[in-house]
C-alpha cells in the first residue's frame, strides 16, 4: 500500500528536484541543496531577490543548464526531452525593434519546435489564432510587434508560449509592463488556464502573489516553499532584506503582523 502511494504521489510530481546545486564555473553556489516537489495543475510563484537564483531555477527547468550536483526531472524525463511540453515567457524579448516582424509570426514561434522557420502548418495557424484569441489580442494580429505597447506585448509573448500547447507554463515577470486597469483580465485568465495546465511565474508584485496562486517557492539560494496564507512581512524582510505591507486577499498586513513560521 506504501509503495502504490510512493508511485501515486511520484506521477502526480510534474517538476521533482533532488539536492540540486548549482554554480557557474568555479563560482559561489547561485543554488544549493536544493529540494522541490511541483505537481500537476499546482500553480506557484517564485519570489526572492535579484540574484537570488530565480532565473537560474527557471533555466534548469528548461533544461537551458545542468546541475552541479543532484537530480531534477520535468515530467518523469530530462528537462532537454520534456521542454518540448513547457510553454515559457521570458521577461524580455531579444527581437530588434526595428525588425519587421508581426504579431502573428511572433506567436508562430511557439510552433517553430517541429517545423523549418516559416514552414507552417494550417493546424499551426489555427493554434496561433486560437491562441490570440485567448489573450484578447486577435485583433493586433497584422500589427508590427515593435508598434505595440508594454502589455500588449507581454500578452503576445504569453500567446507564443500557449502557441506550443504546454503542460506547463512558466511566465517570468508576467505582470511588469501591464497597466493595472489590464490587470485583472489578465489574472481572470490565468486562472482560467490553470484549469488545464500547471503555472510557475516568477513576480516581485506581491498583490499578484497573495492573489493568485496556491503556493510562494522562497528563493535566496536556497529554497523553502510556503502555503500562500503564510507570505507575511517577516519573511519578505528576511528575502529581500528590507520592509514591505503585504496585501493579502482584500485587507492589508503589516510587516509585524504576523510570525515566520
């Protein structure tokens, strides 16, 4: 009976990290002994400071970098193989402004992994358009990337990574270049494609934090992981070294207000 619940809770792990470290070259550990556990249709945001090892999470992941030491499995496989079901939004785009490209091409770069550059499928448009349609962003689709704003291309970046029809959804900094009036559709949504897939998002807006997710994954080079009713003042001070109020549902929670459990 131990075992099958072994084997039940393994399968229902989507994201499973074992004493991970991890270090550029010769360098102080960025992440060390490191223990995560992230399953399916969990959605969880990733907070701590800059430099903090944040991005450095999000790579391994993507299987972009390997471990010094310890395991981790996306999916049961390598993070290489299983990358093909994560759909990623960096932070920022390197595209030059000047290049002439289109929404819709951009959000076809979700469908690249299986085909040549420009070799696309009517399936592949399909997805595409389906996927604007998702962000509200239908309507921009023969819109110049360059000609949109701060939050109509994060909505374009989020479409590219719905584009490959994910499993997993890792959004760094979704909501920095959104307008506050934009806000709430946009969290709407994410709850909405929670439904179907597991979302990480890497934030510094703690409203979105206390808001949004099931759990808050505390990275400072190390790693601790906390039900989202336990964010509170203490422990952000702890993180980023200074104060913050925290707004925690619909009321707002001082920094002294509660103990870091």
């Amino acid at each position: 009976m131990d075992q099958e619940m072994v084997k039940t809770e393994n399968s229902d792990c989507i994201i499973c990290i074992e004493n991970l470290s991890f270090s550029y070259d010769s360098e102080a550990p960025v992440l060390s002994n490191v223990n995560l556990r992230f399953r399916r249709l969990e959605s969880a945001c990733i907070v701590g400071p800059n430099g903090g090892g944040k991005s450095t999470l999000l790579f391994l992941i993507l299987g972009l970098l390997k471990p010094s030491h310890g395991k981790i499995s996306v999916f049961g496989e390598n993070p290489e193989v299983a990358r093909l079901k994560i759909g990623y939004m960096p932070q920022h785009i390197q595209l030059d402004p000047d290049f002439p490209i289109s929404v819709m091409e951009v959000v076809l770069m979700g469908r690249l992994r299986q085909h040549f550059w420009g070799r696309y499928s009517q399936q592949d448009r399909t997805i595409a358009r389906d996927a604007m349609a998702e962000m509200s962003i239908d309507k921009l689709r023969d819109r110049p990337f360059s000609s949109l704003s701060g939050g109509q291309r994060q909505r374009v970046l989020i479409a590219r990574a719905l584009a490959c029809q994910p499993e997993l959804l890792l959004l760094d900094e979704p909501t920095a270049n959104v307008d506050p009036g934009v806000q709430e559709h946009f969290y709407d949504m994410l709850h909405k494609l929670n439904q179907r897939m597991s979302i990480l998002t890497v934030s510094h807006d703690l409203g979105f934090v206390s808001e949004n997710v099931d759990s808050v994954i505390c990275v400072n080079r190390e790693i601790h992981v906390h039900p989202v009713s336990e964010l509170t003042g203490d422990m952000v001070r702890d993180m980023y070294g200074y104060g913050v109020n925290l707004v925690q549902h619909n009321y707002r929670c001082s920094e002294g207000s509660h103990t870091h459990a």
